[in-house]
C-alpha cells in the first residue's frame, strides 16, 4: 500500500458516525433475531443476566444458538468450544482480508475496531476499501449499531420475547442472506472473481450436505480464500 492510500486507514469520528447511520436500516432486523435467542436463551434455563451478557461479549450470533443447542445442567465443553469455534472461523478470514488496511492503525485502535466485525460491516467495509474508500468507519460505527442492536434485541427477548415466538415464519432469516448477496453483486464483476465465488458457493454446498453441521461455513470461506491467495489479481 502506498503512502498516498494512509488517508484510507485513518480513524475519523464523523466516518464512524455515518457507518452507524448506514447499519442502522439492517440493524433493526437484527434486533428482531436478538429478540429470537433472548427468547431461546430463557427456554433453555440460561439465566438472564448470563445471556444479555454472553450477547454482550461475543456478539455472534450463530455461535449463540450453537451454545444453546449443548446447553444443559451438564455442559459438554469441548464440543461446545468445538462448535463454536467452527461457526465462528469465518472471523479468521475476515481479518486477513481486512489486515492491508488496518495494519497502518496502532495495534490497540486496529483490535479495538476488529471486536465489531461482523458479516455485514465486514462486507460494507470491503466494498468501499476495493472502491478506494475508507471503510474504517463502516466497521466500527456500523459494528457498534449492530452491537447495540444485538444487545437490545436480547434483552427484549429475555423479558418481551413470546411476543415473537417464530422469527422464521416471518421470512426474516432470509435478510442477511440477501444483504450479503447484494454486497457481492454490487462487487468487483470479473471472470476471476465470478470463480472465486462459484468455488466457495460449490464447496459450501457439499459440505453442508457430506460433513457435519455448521462445516460448510468453513469450508466455503476457506475454499474461496485459498483460490484468491492463489490466484492474485494482475495489477495494472
């Protein structure tokens, strides 16, 4: 990266405040499935202050309904590391993408803006850093709203959730999905990438039906991963 791109990897306050203003459409689904593992924390036993505080602190959901699944009053730790670990290995490749440009942040601001990263920010902040943007603020202003949105959706879940026993029914599980898909169409359009994509979606695909649950979401990442370290974009 040159010197004249530093001005993309800036800290700047008033870019974090428009990337929560632009999180906050997709945040108030969010806030919805807060409302889903609140409920699902409060039927499988979980205290409340243990799940508005694990919402708090790992702010992930999949790996959320994954611990409630092997919750119980004996608490079988290694699958439950095991299988988080699994759901959230994803979070390893979103940090290598995104290193290029945070490595010109000190350390204790680049990990600080990292504890936010979630897909859709992650996909937001990529699409402006490969337009030449700065996405910085995307992943910490819109990691912040979607945090928030987390944790209030959470606590409504705890104290108000029967009000919404089946988020599902409601097709609002389709939204995030087709978020990230439109991140993806409005992307780069090339035959390498077209690949790339056409791989991880294959891989994914056969795993989520040959290997066991949750698999296929490491598989993918990896696959598509791996083929563009490969295969390098040529520079102009």
């Amino acid at each position: 990266m040159s010197s004249s791109d530093k001005s993309v990897v800036e800290l700047n306050w008033a870019e974090v405040g428009d990337g929560f203003k632009q999180l906050l459409p997709i945040s108030m689904f969010v806030v919805v499935f807060g409302v889903a593992f609140g409920l699902a924390a409060a039927q499988t036993g979980l205290d409340n202050s243990a799940s508005l505080l694990m919402s708090a602190l790992v702010f992930a959901g999949a790996s959320q309904f994954g611990a409630l699944d092997l919750w119980g009053a004996q608490v079988p730790v290694v699958p439950l590391i095991v299988t988080v670990f699994a759901i959230n290995a994803r979070h390893l490749l979103m940090g290598a993408t995104l290193y290029p440009w945070l490595r010109e942040l000190p350390a204790a601001k680049r990990y600080g803006v990292m504890m936010v990263i979630s897909d859709a920010n992650w996909a937001m902040s990529m699409q402006a850093f490969n337009s030449g943007k700065s996405g910085i603020g995307l992943i910490l202003g819109g990691g912040i709203a979607l945090w928030a949105a987390w944790v209030l959706g959470s606590w409504l879940g705890v104290y108000f959730g029967s009000a919404i026993e089946d988020p599902v029914s409601l097709g609002l599980d389709m939204v995030m999905g087709c978020f990230l898909l439109a991140m993806v169409i409005g992307g780069q359009k090339n035959l390498r990438m077209l690949i790339i994509w056409c791989v991880a979606g294959a891989s994914s695909l056969l795993a989520y039906r040959y290997l066991p649950e949750n698999s296929h979401v490491v598989v993918g990442a990896l696959a598509g991963g791996v083929l563009g370290a490969v295969w390098m974009e040529k520079k102009k």
